[in-house]
C-alpha cells in the first residue's frame, strides 16, 4: 500500500468511526505517517505506518498507557484491551479494520469518563 493509500484509508476510517477526534498527521519524507487522534484530553489512538518497510502499529492509549492495539512488528498481533503484553496472531489488518476495533474500545472509556 503507497503513502497516499494508507493516509487516505486512515483518514476516512477515523472520520467515519470517530468523528469528535481532532486529528494529526505528520509525514516524513514521503515514505512514513504518524498519526494521532485525540478523542478526549487524556485518550488518543496512536498509529505508524512506513510505505517502504510495511511497518505499522495502531495502539489506544490512555493518559501514557497502551490500552489495546495491533502492530505486525516480526508478524501481524494484536495486543488485547486489559493484557497489551499479550501478542496474539491474527490476519493482517486493514486501516478501516484496525481503526473499527480502537474505536470500538474507546467508547466505554468514553462513557465512564
């Protein structure tokens, strides 16, 4: 997936599943995307990705702790809500498909708040 794809991907997901986040994107020298999307002060998800290498992680983090999240460092894994030092496999994910399972997670903590 190119830059521009992933980017396109991210922003339209994020939009759709979360559309109160206040979203940033930086890009470095057109081959790597950080991006944050804050939901709330202290809750944001947190995503990487690096056209060349394939690299990319997505983590919900809440105040400076990884709630949940899925990366495909060494394999695609997720790192489930209440156990993050877990790796468990899973297929590779889509941005639509790892945005959905973040969002999914923030809005408890969004209703407990």
């Amino acid at each position: 997936m190119t830059l521009a794809q992933f980017r396109q991907a991210l922003l339209a997901s994020l939009n759709r599943r979360l559309p109160q986040a206040r979203v940033t994107v930086t890009e470095s020298r057109g081959v790597s995307l950080t991006c944050r999307a804050e939901v709330s002060a202290d809750i944001f998800i947190s995503v990487y990705f690096n056209a060349l290498t394939d690299k990319t992680s997505y983590a919900l983090i809440q105040g400076d702790r990884r709630l949940a999240g899925c990366d495909n460092y060494r394999f695609w894994h997720r790192h489930p809500s209440g156990v993050t030092d877990q790796h468990i496999p899973c297929p590779p994910l889509t941005p639509d498909e790892a945005s959905a399972e973040l969002a999914a997670a923030v809005k408890p903590l969004m209703n407990s708040a």
